[in-house]
C-alpha cells in the first residue's frame, strides 16, 4: 500500500490547541515544530529551566530521535506521530516509572479504537501488532511505535519527559528495520496525525488523572492490571538479553507492582527492572 496525498497532512498547532487544551485539563501548552532532532531533548532541556507541567511538543520531522539505551532512529518527515509531554506528577518519585506503561495502555486503546488494528504491549515500553494479528499472515510481531520516559529529579519537583514515535503512513521501504511495521500497512482505518494524537492524549487523560489521584499507585488506580492484560509478553517464552551478553531462555510470568517483569527461573521467579535487561524477544 502506498500512502495517498491525504495521509502527510501537516498538523495544525491552532487545531491541536483547539481540541487539546481547556481550562481544569491536563495540557496547558501545545507546540508544532516543522523540524527537530529529539522531542524528548528538547522538553527535559525545558523542564531543567522550569519548562510548564501540561506541554505537548510535536514535529513534523524528528532527526535524531532517540530509543532506549540511546538507539537512534529517523522516520520520513510527515510519516510517524513523534511527540513528547513534559509532566510533573504529584505522586511520590519511586512511582513514577509506571508514566512509560500509562502511555503505553494509552496508545493502544487509542490506535484500537481510532484504526482498528488490534495492537498490543511488549515490556518495557513497545507497541507492536502480534504476529497473529497482523493484517498479512507474519512469523513475527511487528513493532508500530516505541516509547521512552526520562525522569529528572534535580529541580525538586519531579519532572517526567515521555515521547513516543508511531508509525503512521511510511511503507515497507521507508520503515528502518524488518520488524518494524506501520497503522498504513496494518490495513488502518485512521492515518490522520492530529486525530491520533487526539485520541493518544485522551485516553492518556484518562489513566493520568485516575492514577494521580491515587498517589501514583498502579494496583489502586488499576493501571496495572490494564498493563497486564494488554501486555503480549507475559506468557510467553523469551529470550532476555543482559547487559553483561549473558541470555536468559526462560518464561515471562507477569508484571510485579513496580512495573518490573517477572520471569521463571532454577532459583524460582525473579523480577527484571528496566534498566537489568537490554533486549526481551519471543522464542520461536
């Protein structure tokens, strides 16, 4: 499928103001920018000078986007929805990793609901479209959008940066990897941008605003148990890649009330935080 003059519609910073921002909501400020290495950059620079609570920042075209453990990516300008919110949650800071989650069940109650793709979780922090839901038959999940949240405690306030990059219209030529797919290859109802931020942001709300009146508890709130029943990695066996080359074969069990996975093991179930592991894969 090739992507029509109607799926790069530039986003409208006056539109997305409009539908975003009102008085008692979440987000106070929204910015489009034609061009920019890293949305996340940008925003954590803001928020060391005291950036507001509330900012969305979107491109156009991001050139230095960034993924976990510093992997870079660049998508056709116009192709992805790459954009970053700029947080400063009243919960305590030991609760803030589960921001990346929050807007991971954010994301795919959004692209379910606007597109009809049936996407799902893959811990920490992807979206994919599993293998057996893809719009042609596929061995592998397809990975549709990766996020990544940075927390900054120095100013005494916690700040949170989280971005997400989805790929929106780019065709199998313009995708980086062969596990990557696209909402235009998936078959997708909905390629319009500011529509998908639309909905990203207001299940986003949603979650945020139960979470946050529950002092950052995911049990309470019931962010976790969403987590786990969209999270296609719990179950499986996989295959987890550590910092030091080691491989782990073993079986994903669950999701503990820190965010970490829980994996199967000689010694009995041990938990893996975010920062224990550098690749979670699905065996064959």
């Amino acid at each position: 499928m090739q992507p029509d003059q109607t799926t790069r519609t530039p986003l409208s910073q006056a539109a997305l103001a409009a539908a975003l921002l009102r008085p008692g909501g979440p987000w106070q400020h929204v910015q489009v920018l034609p061009a920019i290495g890293s949305t996340n950059s940008e925003l954590a620079a803001r928020a060391r000078d005291g950036g507001e609570d509330g900012t969305v920042l979107v491109t156009e075209h991001q050139t230095a986007g960034r993924g976990r453990l510093g992997r870079g990516f660049e998508t056709p300008k116009g192709s992805a929805l790459t954009f970053s919110l700029l947080l400063r949650p009243p919960v305590p800071p030991a609760r803030l990793g589960w921001l990346s989650a929050l807007m991971g069940v954010a994301a795919v109650g959004a692209v379910r609901r606007t597109t009809g793709v049936d996407a799902a979780l893959k811990w920490p922090n992807d979206l994919i479209v599993p293998a057996d839901r893809r719009a042609e038959p596929a061995e592998a999940d397809g990975k549709l959008a990766g996020i990544l949240a940075e927390t900054d405690l120095s100013s005494g306030s916690s700040a949170v940066v989280i971005g997400m990059g989805l790929n929106v219209s780019q065709t199998r030529d313009e995708l980086p990897v062969p596990t990557a797919v696209s909402l235009l290859g998936e078959g997708a109802a909905e390629l319009d941008r500011s529509v998908l931020l639309g909905a990203v942001l207001g299940e986003f709300e949603e979650l945020y605003t139960v979470w946050t009146a529950a002092k950052g508890d995911a049990e309470a709130s019931g962010l976790a148990s969403l987590y786990r029943e969209l999270c296609s990695t719990v179950g499986r066996e996989v295959t987890v890649h550590l910092p030091d080359g080691e491989l782990l074969e073993t079986t994903a069990t669950g999701i503990d009330d820190g965010a970490r996975l829980l994996v199967s093991g000689p010694d009995g179930e041990r938990a893996l935080s975010v920062g224990d592991v550098v690749h979670v894969r699905p065996r064959a």
